[in-house]
C-alpha cells in the first residue's frame, strides 16, 4: 500500500518505513506446496542436468475425512496446492497427515520410486500460511516406456512375422537387464516394448532388416516395405535443425534457407510462449520449437532432394490427445511413402523413417491439431 505525506511535513524517521514485526501470533497470508515432476531424460532417478519439468501430469492429493483433490503439473513442472489457515478457499487448512500421489500416465513410469508420499502438515504462528511441512514433497520423475512401433506393408513384405534385434546398446541407469522385448500385433502394426537402455536395433523380416535408434523416447519407424530403400545412418553430413535460430524474436514463420532447406507453414516458437502443456514437453534442446502454423499442414523441402533421418513430434495441446499425424514424402510429384504416427502432449515420439532422396516431406494432422517437432535430422 502506498502511504502519502504532506510534501510541507518534517521528514519521517527511517525506521517507520522499515518497522521490524513485533507481533508473530498471527497469520493472515497464503503460499503453495508443491510437488514438481520432472522428465527423467536419462531415467536416472535423479533430476540432473537435461531433465527437463513435466506438465499435465495428474497429482492426487488425500486426507482422511476430506474429498480428494487432483492437480496438474503447469508448464514449469508444479502441481500447487494452495494452503492458509485465514483464507477459507485454500485447499489446505488445518494441520494433520496428507498423501500426495503422483499418477502416473498410461506408458510412464515413475524412476524416483516415490509416486506415493505421506507429508505431515503442523501449525506455525507467524509463518506465511500460518501451517508448514516437517517435510515437502520431493520432486518425482518419469519416462516413457520405450518401445518401437512399425507398420508392414503387405504387398511387399509378405505374411512374415516381424522381429526385433538388438545390434549395439547403451545401457542406461535403471535399464541395464538384458535385452528383453514383449511383441503386439494389431492388422499391419507391431509394436515391440523394449526393456533395456537406449542403443542401435534392427527390424527383421525374412531377408529384410531395417535399423532403428532406441533412444530416450519411443519410437515409429513407419510403414515398412522391401522394395523401398532406406538412408543408412551412416555415411554423409547429417544434421540435427534444433530451430534455435529459426526468428529473430520468440515466435516466427521459418524462413526459406534456413539450415539448408525449404520451408512451408512451419511457426518457430519459445516454448513458453503458448502456455502449452505439449510445446513443453516436445522440447528436446533449448527453448526454441516449431509447430504447423494454425494447425494447417506444414512442408520441409529441397529441390535436389534430401535424406530424413527422424524428428521427435509431441502433440501441442493434451484434449486432442491420441491425434494422429500423417506423414507424406515426395520425390517430385510422386508420393512414395504415407506414415500415421499417433501423438502425444505429455511427450514426444523419435518418429524414424529414414526417407531417401526425397524432395519434400508433408507434415499434418487428421484433426488440424498442432504437432511440436524438434530436433530434425536430415542430410543433402
């Protein structure tokens, strides 16, 4: 509050500007408790350098005699309960026992192994809320179950089963069992868990085998098929466009030549510009994203042709969760390959199709619906 003195006044002593409080028996204020959720990039179980915070995460919390309450996780990582013993619409009023809960979504694990926390809420006379935590709720991690999806296109691959090989692998903290896989079959899809660290695989099928990066995420390969040839890994100039450059400002369309290449309906955006749950969590290196502009389709292009390795796609927004994106790639007028990749706000996919000597690549959604792409992988 702004007080005001007569400008004629003698001038006040200092010490009424910075009165020292004398009386600590009340408290009239407010503040949140918060349990923060962070991607565990490495599956660590720790929150280290890389990790990054979670959004739309559910977090339930419990007390005995009192309705359960459920928050998500915003853009920074916070779920906030807010408490007060002066404020009557603070969810947290009276001392005593909670449990916070982290609920973990469907093809998530928690690695901090601490979904489940009991914290002790005690009066204090004085202190911002007028109640503290003899201990807060430590921060909690997750990561995506790993797995590869592919589909087969029947026509050239015949009714062979399709099976994964591991070639080379790191194994990552908390994922160092032998390479174990479990397969799921649906028409043309299969998709295999993989239950071990990050590393080189191949997809087999008769004569046919095909490679796939496990890394951080899950993976999509496309649809498979053995008349078609796919860029190998290795060999060449790759590069890895993480939009970090894109604009000059927080947001912008991509201009034509950058990093090489054509663009069409590509926005670049800081990923807290929108304040979208998926614009955060498809960041995979520093701030910077790009998304299809008004969720319309949105094209990358070279004119002499181009390899795509992959890029990690994360949808935008969490109620259109389960939008597909459909993929196609052009070698001139001819449409030589369509992918559908189903999508995800809560993080992204490592979408690898290896598309070969292509001249543009299509990118949309079959609700127009934004899709975050990061780190694109592509050589000329």
């Amino acid at each position: 509050m702004k007080s005001v003195r007569p400008t004629s006044s003698p001038a006040a002593p200092a010490d009424s500007y910075y009165r020292k409080r004398e009386d600590w028996s009340g408290s009239s204020g407010k503040l949140n408790i918060s349990v923060f959720v962070f991607r565990d990039t490495n599956r660590s179980g720790r929150y280290d350098l890389g990790d990054r915070p979670l959004a739309s995460v559910a977090v339930e919390m419990r007390s005995a005699g009192e309705e359960v309450v459920v928050k998500q996780s915003n853009i920074a990582g916070f779920s906030n309960f807010e408490m007060s013993t002066s404020e009557e619409a603070s969810l947290i009023q009276k001392p005593g026992r909670r449990t916070f809960e982290v609920i973990a979504p469907p093809g998530w694990v928690v690695t901090t192994g601490n979904a489940v926390q009991e914290v002790e809420f005690v009066a204090l006379a004085g202190s911002v809320a007028g109640l503290i935590c003899l201990q807060p709720p430590q921060l909690v991690g997750l990561a995506p179950v790993l797995s590869v999806r592919a589909t087969l296109d029947l026509a050239s691959m015949g009714g062979e089963d399709l099976d994964l090989r591991r070639v080379q692998g790191n194994t990552s903290p908390g994922n160092d069992a032998p390479f174990i896989w479990q397969r799921q079959r649906q028409g043309r899809g299969h998709e295999f868990s993989v239950r071990c660290g990050a590393g080189h695989f191949e997809l087999v099928h008769g004569r046919f085998a095909r490679p796939v990066t496990v890394g951080s995420f899950p993976a999509h390969v496309g649809d498979l098929n053995a008349d078609r040839e796919y860029a190998p890994d290795v060999g060449g100039d790759w590069r890895t466009i993480d939009f970090e450059s894109a604009v000059q400002a927080g947001i912008g369309k991509i201009p034509n030549g950058y990093a090489g290449m054509g663009w069409d309906n590509f926005v670049a955006v800081d990923n807290a510009f929108y304040q979208g749950e998926g614009y955060v969590n498809g960041t995979i290196s520093g701030r910077m994203v790009t998304y299809n502009g008004s969720g319309h389709p949105a094209e990358v292009l070279h004119e002499n042709g181009f390899d795509l390795l992959g890029c990690h796609l994360t949808l935008g927004w969490i109620r259109a969760e389960g939008e597909l994106a459909v993929i196609e790639a052009f070698q001139g007028d001819v449409l030589v390959a369509v992918d559908r990749v189903e999508l995800s706000a809560l993080g992204p996919v490592w979408y690898e199709p290896r598309f070969r000597n292509v001249t543009r690549v299509r990118f949309a959604t079959e609700h127009y619906w934004q899709f975050i792409m990061d780190d694109l992988v592509v050589r000329v």
